[in-house]
C-alpha cells in the first residue's frame, strides 16, 4: 500500500511537471527566455522525481550506493560523449 501510494505520488508529480511548461508555451504566459527557463527547471526536477519516487535512488541512507553507481554512469558517458565531440572537432578544424 505504501509503495503504492508512492508511486501514485510520483506520477501525479511527473504530470504536473509536464503539464506546466507545455500549458505555459501553449498559453503564452510568460516571455520567450523565462519560457526556455521554466522547460529546463521542470526537466531538470523531473528527472529528479523519477530517480526517487520510480527508481528508488535516495540520497542518504541505503540508497545512497545507488546514487554513486548512477553519478559514475553519467561521468563516465560525459566523459565519452564529450572527448568524442572534442576529437571530431578538432580532426574538422585540421582537414579545414
């Protein structure tokens, strides 16, 4: 029942945090750049909605192994991603 509840939570929260940047560039509410800030807000708080309330990743406590493997997946895939960016950008500026 609980982790019902807590699930019930979590997507009535993910809805919320969908439903307000979308209601926000369909009405026009706000100006173009508070727009593109209030998007990337909600994104960035959305992910952290699903880390907890779906994927069970907390911040203290047990979870806390959790959060370090996830912290070290996205290093390593920044790292990746962006010396493979780095490299193909370099190899176009010297075939230019």
């Amino acid at each position: 029942m609980q982790e019902m509840r807590k699930i019930l939570i979590g997507f009535g929260l993910a809805v919320l945090l969908t439903a307000l940047p979308f209601a926000a560039v369909v009405g026009h509410w706000v100006p173009r750049d508070a727009t593109l800030w209030l998007i990337a807000i909600a994104a960035v708080v959305q992910i952290l909605v699903h880390l907890h309330f779906f994927l069970g990743i907390g911040f203290t406590g047990p979870h806390r192994e959790r959060l370090s493997s996830l912290i070290f997946a996205c290093v390593l895939i920044f790292i990746m991603i962006g010396g493979t960016l780095w490299v193909m950008g370099n190899l176009y500026q010297r075939m230019m």
